[in-house]
C-alpha cells in the first residue's frame, strides 16, 4: 500500500501548487515589446444587436483618411441626429446609409445601417506573447500561498499515509517533521523562473 486514505486528493493539492508556480514563473519573465498601435477604421451596424468591421478589417492613418474612404460610397452620409443621440456605438461621431436598413428592426421603426470611424489608441504585446502582468505584492501573495499549500499537502500526505496503515504513528510524526524542513530548504532557494525554463528546455 501506498496511501489511499484521501482517495489520491493529495495530488489535487499538487497540481494547484503546481499551477500557481507557472503563474509566478510567468509573470516573472521579461515581457517583450510591446507593439504601439495608433490608427483609425470603420465599424458597420446592420443589425440592432451587433456591430462589425466595414467590409474587410481596413486601417487608416487619420480620421480624415477613413472619412474620405467611407464617403465615396455616395450612399452613406452623416447621420441624423436622432441616430447620434441614441448611442448606437457608444461615442464618435457615427454616418447612415441613405438606402440600407437594419436587419433587425421592426417594420414600424426602420433604422438605417449606421457606421462609426473609431480611434484605436494603445499598447499591447504581441498576439503570440505569454504574458502575465501581476503586481510584485501579488507574486509575494501568490508564492506564499503556494507555500501553504505545499505544507498543506505535505500533512495530508503523511496523514493519508498514517490512517492507511503504511506508516505507524510514530513514523507518521518522525516523517512530518522531516519533509516539513525538507521543503522549507527547497523554499529558502527556489528559482521562480526555472519552471518556464525547464519547460522550454524540455520542448527543444
């Protein structure tokens, strides 16, 4: 025998421990550049329930430069003030077809398609970086509850262990006592970041 008292629930308590180390690991990496994104382009409503890009995803270096492609399509125009004030889009300033409706409005209301130039303004990292922004006092919370943990599992273990028949109590007291300083050890000179590097070596 080797357990079994805890039905294997111990190596729940691992696999969270576990988890918690690759969340810390991450977020200690250095993060790549990030990719500074500054342009405008054009959302489309034609249906009262959604919106979407205009035509194909398009990006454009200015307001103006987006107005001027909207309005050559000779059909679409600013939108009327009723169609402002209600929001559709949140803010901007937003345009109306003058020959297409929503898709999903009643025959008593028929509200033109509506479109906003949007102002896309901010930082991000790029779309194939694992990255995990946490503060410095959350990466101290989160290491000490994967401490806790690991001393949770620890007396779990040797309990599971005791109660099913594998240790005496004595030993049961003995061996606590023993993985308990072991693992303070281990602890005291953890390297946070050896489990993303382990884990790069083990995929090349």
């Amino acid at each position: 025998m080797s357990g079994g008292y805890f039905d294997r629930s111990t190596y729940a308590m691992r696999e969270i421990a576990d988890t918690i180390e690759r969340d810390i690991a991450r977020a200690l990496q250095p993060k790549p550049e990030k990719v500074y994104e500054n342009y405008w382009t054009i959302y489309e409503k034609d249906s009262f329930g959604s919106y979407h890009s205009y035509k194909d995803y398009m990006s454009f270096a200015s307001y103006e430069d987006a107005e001027s492609f909207l309005l050559r399509d000779t059909t679409i125009v600013k939108a009327e003030q009723k169609y402002v004030g209600r929001q559709f889009f949140g803010d901007g300033v937003i345009f109306q077809s003058t020959t297409r409706y929503m898709s999903d409005t009643s025959d008593t209301e028929q509200i033109p398609v509506l479109y906003l130039i949007h102002h896309c303004y901010y930082d991000r990292y790029p779309d194939d970086a694992d990255v995990l922004e946490l503060s410095d006092e959350t990466i101290n919370v989160m290491k000490e509850a994967y401490r806790q943990i690991r001393i949770a599992e620890i007396y779990a273990t040797r309990v599971d262990w005791m109660m099913s028949g594998d240790d005496s109590e004595e030993s049961f007291r003995e061996r606590i006592k023993e993985d308990l300083a072991e693992f303070e050890r281990e602890y005291a000179s953890k390297d946070w970041i050896f489990y993303m590097m382990n884990k790069s070596n083990n995929l090349s």
